[in-house]
C-alpha cells in the first residue's frame, strides 16, 4: 500500500498563491537554452535561432480523466506531463518547454500538491523539458490539471496527419490495448476494496498494464529512431483515443482509406491473458481503449528495408485510395468496416 505521508497537513492558505507557486517549483532547473526566462515573471521568454515552435495543450480532470482512489498523486503529475509530451513527438518535434496549471480544492493539503509536483518534476527531468510558468486557482469540485507543452521541430522534419498517400504502409510503435486493461484491474479492485475495505488488492499478475495505465511513457524514443534510421513518416499521430479513431484522423486528412490487420495488431501476452480473464475481445480492446501513447504513423514502401527488422515497429495496414474506404481485415480473411467506437464499445 501507498504510505500516508498527509499526517502533518499544511493548510495551502498559508502560503498564498504566490508562495504556493513557490513552493512547488522551487526545484525545477533551466535545461534548455531556448529557455531565456522560466517561472518568475508575467510569463516565460523563449528563444529560437531557426525552425519551427510547436504547441499542445491537454487537461485532466478528476472524476473524468483519473480516480485518485488508485491513481497516485506521484503519477498523476508524470501522466499530465507525459500525455502532452506525446502530442509533441507525434509531430516528429522534439519537446523543450511545459505550462503547468491546476484548479484545487480545500481537501487537499499541501503535502498532496508536492506528490504531484514531485512527478512533474520527475517527467521534467527524464524527458528534459523545461517547466515555465503555469497557474494556480481554485475548485470546488476537485483536482484539475491543465498543461501546455512547446516544442521545435526544422521546418523540413515536421510531419503531420495530412501526408499519407495510397501505398503507404501503416506502423505502429510498441504493443495496444494495456492501458485500457490496466484501468480495468484498477476499477475492478476499487469494487471488491468497496466491499471489503480490509482485502488488499493482489496486483502482482498484473505489473505491466497496470504501469501502462498509472505511469505511460511518451515515444521520445521512436522519434531518435526514426532519425537514426534516417526514416521521415509520411504522416503521424500518438494513439490516445484507440487505434481505430487514430487510423481515421489519418485517413480523414490524408483523404485515403486503409486496410488494417487484425492478425498484426501487436498484443502483449499479459493484455491477452487479461481480456480471457475479462472475457473481453482483444482486438476490440486495442482498436477503442485509448491511452496507449504508442506513436501511428505511415511510412513509404521505399523506407520498409529500414525499419522490418526493428522490433520497435510493427507494419500493421496498408493505405489505399480513398473511394476504397477503411477495413479491419480479420484473421478469417474477410473485411469490416472501421468504426471509432471509443471508450464506449468496451462498456457495453
């Protein structure tokens, strides 16, 4: 179980929101050197000699985006600025700067907040972002947490959903479907510890997809790759919202259809043995469950001798012209229209 570290609680109203700010962010260290001026001023000064800036902004609300009944105050910092980070690499950027703000209530002490900002600090310094600025406020109905996170990218290196052609083959980096699993575990023990406060949870089958959903890593990593690979995507999107909604953004804006594989849709054991256990489809699970953070992207037949070895990638569709639609291709060889069902298709 967590320690309770909230025995001596600090009531924020000591401190003011000035000095709440400055409690908070009194470890945060400039790492960038576009980072002209950090937290301290009405706002922050960046600067940058050549290229391009690019910007994200996400927010998290309690009761929506996260239960802190099973979600650390730790890991939700990490998760908020993880999530966001996603967003920039999926531009083919690299992420050098966040805004952190949060709207919280009178139950939350002090203590609470430093857990947060510790993970904050944490991504911060894993991910080599610098934390700028942001804002405090209040709430009456809980924790939210809104970051926006900044990012360069060379003119020539970015690359966006629009940039997929017909023949294209579509990739996708790491496993699907985990997080969603994750959550399942999670909301299932809450229901049990409901019943019997006194039944600790046994989590240890489960390590894997329960740390994708807590504490997501954003694919800062594929991007270095790519480079290294000296492979530019044609297009590109972070898998937040499910496979099958993704694959749609990219077909919307390129104007093409698809052909995706229902047999090459990369499962990690622990997510299949879990949706058996759930009696839950996998591939449903990794079409609509969202929160993955693995990046989407197409790349050009003439780049697959780059990248079929790599055991980062796995090719998983196929682009085609647009009058062809998008299918799910299923192992029993026979083609289904693609939906985004989202969230929702998994609750039913």
């Amino acid at each position: 179980m967590i320690e309770d570290k909230n025995q001596n609680k600090t009531d924020l109203a000591a401190l003011g929101e000035f000095g709440l700010i400055d409690h908070l962010t009194k470890n945060f260290t400039i790492k960038q050197t576009s980072t002209i001026k950090g937290i301290g001023d009405d706002a922050a000064v960046l600067e940058f000699n050549k290229g391009q800036i690019v910007v994200t902004t996400d927010m998290l609300v309690e009761g929506v985006h996260f239960d802190l009944s099973y979600m650390p105050l730790k890991h939700l910092g990490y998760k908020a600025i993880v999530v966001n980070l996603s967003d920039v690499y999926a531009m083919n950027a690299q992420a050098t700067q966040v805004t952190v703000s949060i709207a919280v209530s009178n139950r939350f002490p002090l203590e609470a907040l430093e857990e947060l900002y510790a993970g904050i600090e944490t991504a911060a310094s894993l991910y080599n972002i610098d934390v700028v600025g942001g804002d405090t406020t209040s709430s009456t109905t809980g924790l939210i947490i809104s970051v926006t996170a900044i990012g360069t990218v060379d003119s020539e290196n970015a690359v966006y959903r629009s940039g997929a052609k017909p023949n294209d083959l579509l990739v996708v980096s790491g496993d699907l479907g985990a997080a969603y699993m994750g959550l399942q575990v999670l909301e299932r023990e809450k229901e049990v510890f409901k019943v019997n406060p006194n039944n600790q949870p046994d989590l240890d089958g489960y390590t894997y997809i329960i740390e994708r959903q807590l504490k997501p890593e954003a694919r800062k990593d594929i991007i270095e790759l790519l480079k290294d690979l000296e492979v530019k995507p044609t297009s590109m999107i972070d898998i937040s919202d499910g496979l099958s909604s993704e694959i749609m953004h990219l077909c919307k804006h390129s104007n093409i259809g698809c052909d995706l594989y229902e047999d090459k849709i990369p499962l990690d054991p622990q997510v299949i043995s879990t949706c058996e256990e759930f009696n839950i489809d996998s591939t449903t699970v990794a079409l609509n469950g969202g929160e993955d953070y693995e990046l989407l992207f197409t790349v050009s037949q003439e780049d697959f001798p780059n990248i079929k070895a790599n055991p980062n990638f796995t090719v998983i569709g196929f682009m085609k012209d647009e009058a062809s639609g998008m299918h799910l291709i299923t192992r029993a060889e026979t083609s289904i229209p693609l939906k985004a069902q989202g969230w929702n298709a998994l609750n039913n």
